[in-house]
DNA sequence: ACTGTTACCTGATTGC
DNA sequence: TGCAATCAGGTAACAG
C-alpha cells in the first residue's frame, strides 16, 4: 500500500540499515518495470557507497557516492525486501542489491506498475517525474495558502485534485478518503470551491492523517521490519477506506454509514451525513 | 488547457 | 470445487 506513510517508513527503514554501506552487486532479472531499466546497472553501481536516503512523494531516492541518485517508485505492487544473507529468490523479483554488512535488497512487483532509474544527484530534482510534484503536506513551509492557491485552480472533485499528484505530493486513494474523512468534508465537492474554513480544516487533516500513519508504520513493528524482512507495510485501522459502519456516528438516526463512489476511476468511501 | 477514461500487469477475491 | 468476472493502494497516454 505505497502512499506517502508507507514509502516514507521503507525510506527510513533502509537509511537506518544501508546507509554508509557500499554496494558490492546489483542483478536485474528484466530489462524493464513500468520503464526500461537503466542500462548497465551493475558495474555503474557497484563498489559505490550509500550516502543516504530521502523521499519525495511516493519516490525512495538512494544518494550514492559519486554524484548519482537511484530513484525508486513502488507503483501498486511494489516491495522492498531488505535481508541479511542469501535467500532464495521471491517471485517477481526484478532487481537484486547486494550491499556491505551482508544486506540483500530485492525489488518485488508482481504488476510492475514500479519504476526505477538512475540520474545524476545535482539535477534529481529535474526528473521528469519529479518535477512537476506538489508540495510536501509535511514540509515545515506546507501552509494553507499553499493548498488553497493550488485548488483554486481545479474544477474536479476534491478527491481527484487530493490524487493529482501536483496539487499535492504523496497522497493516494487510501489518505485522499481519510483524508476528507477527518476534515469532514464531501469527496464530491469541487475542489475550486473549498471556502477557507475546509482548506483549513482540510490542510490540518492532510497532515494529521499522514503523520498519524507514520507513526503507527513506526510503532506497529521493532525497526519497520517484519519477520520476512518486507520494509513499511503495516495495518493501519482505516476510518472509512474499505469500511461499512461509520466510526463517527454508527448509531446516530440519519447515519446509513459510508458510502462508497467511483470518482475518475478510484474508489471514494465517505459519510454523506458527517461530510459536507 | 483541463478533465475523465482507459490501459498497463498480475493476483486475490467474489459470484455463479 | 472450478472457473470467470471483478477489483486493487499509481501513473500517464489518450480522447473529448
């Protein structure tokens, strides 16, 4: 379930264990994810350290000694399995790390709806897919006037512009709902035409459902690793993604709990009584 | 220019 | 039980 909570506590969980380390060997088992693989990964990679990680919306860039950056995306499917020693291979592996310290790092994606790539550090900022992301809902300048400019421009639905990855970075079908959920707002309203008392509360959801989700990735297991060595994915108990009853207001006359649509394709799941 | 739909893939779940 | 249909957390090409 790669949203932003989830590829941020992968990202930390491989800077607290790879970083410092120098790759001794990288296998690709494909030429291709969701597009092509860089070339010659192996020995462009090999013998260079980990200098560090950082995350830029659902993006894992991995700084590399030398001036490159490996930007990893997870897509749907994607997941990082980071173990000591040599298992044996999973399926859909697609791409095999090993580092210093014994650490193997595998590339799992059953859809491959993933992407990696290699470019230089100085100009990562510049990728193609990097450039046009929104602002960072937890970054300390992330403020309301930031995300009102940025809706004023949308006539979707809130919960369209909440996916659009430019208005926005990081937030997916799953927070977009808990999201609106907490603001207490309709998915079904259109974005332009949030008046500043939703943009606020809306701001503060966004960041309180994404900071909240961190942090049960971190507590919800020792070291963000499970026992099969999976990075960042955890059970999280959902206000309304996926639910029936409305936690808010399950016996309240007039409460028929959550309802779910189909907005541009997504699943919407909200309480047409709590949310306006 | 903007917006909604479709396609990309495979696997899990649902329904007959 | 078996098999087909449906759906899935993301992104971007495409059509209108």
């Amino acid at each position: 379930m790669p949203e932003l909570p989830e590829v941020e506590t992968v990202m930390r969980g491989l800077a607290a264990r790879l970083t410092g380390r120098r790759i001794l060997s990288v296998r690709a088992a494909r030429p291709d994810l969701r597009w092509p693989l860089p070339s010659h990964l192996d020995e462009r990679l090999r013998g260079r350290c980990i200098e560090g990680f950082r995350r830029r919306g659902k993006y894992i860039l991995m700084r590399l000694e030398g001036g490159d950056s490996l930007i990893v995306h997870l897509g749907m499917s994607g997941r990082l399995l980071l173990v000591q020693g040599s298992p044996d291979a999973a399926r859909h592996e697609h791409l095999v790390l090993r580092a210093e310290g014994g650490w193997r790092l595998a590339f799992i994606d059953p859809r491959r709806f993933g992407s990696i790539d290699l470019v230089p550090t100085a100009g990562e900022e510049q990728h193609p897919r990097l450039a046009y992301l929104g602002p960072e809902p937890l970054a300390p300048d992330f403020a309301p006037a930031t995300l009102a400019a940025r809706l004023a421009r949308h006539r979707t639905t809130i919960k369209a512009a909440l996916l659009d990855q430019k208005v926005v970075a990081g937030i997916g079908n799953i927070y977009a709902s808990e999201a609106l959920f907490r603001a207490r707002i309709s998915p079904r309203r259109v974005a332009a035409g949030l008046g500043p008392a939703r943009v606020a509360r809306l701001f503060a959801a966004i960041r309180e459902t994404l900071a909240d989700a961190i942090a049960a990735g971190g507590s919800s297991f020792s070291d963000y690793v499970q026992p099969d060595g999976t990075l960042g994915y955890f059970q999280h108990a959902w206000q309304v993604y996926g639910r029936e009853r409305c936690p808010a207001c399950p016996r309240t006359p007039h409460c028929r709990g959550i309802v779910s649509v189909v907005q541009a394709g997504r699943t919407s799941f909200y309480c047409p009584r709590l949310q306006r």
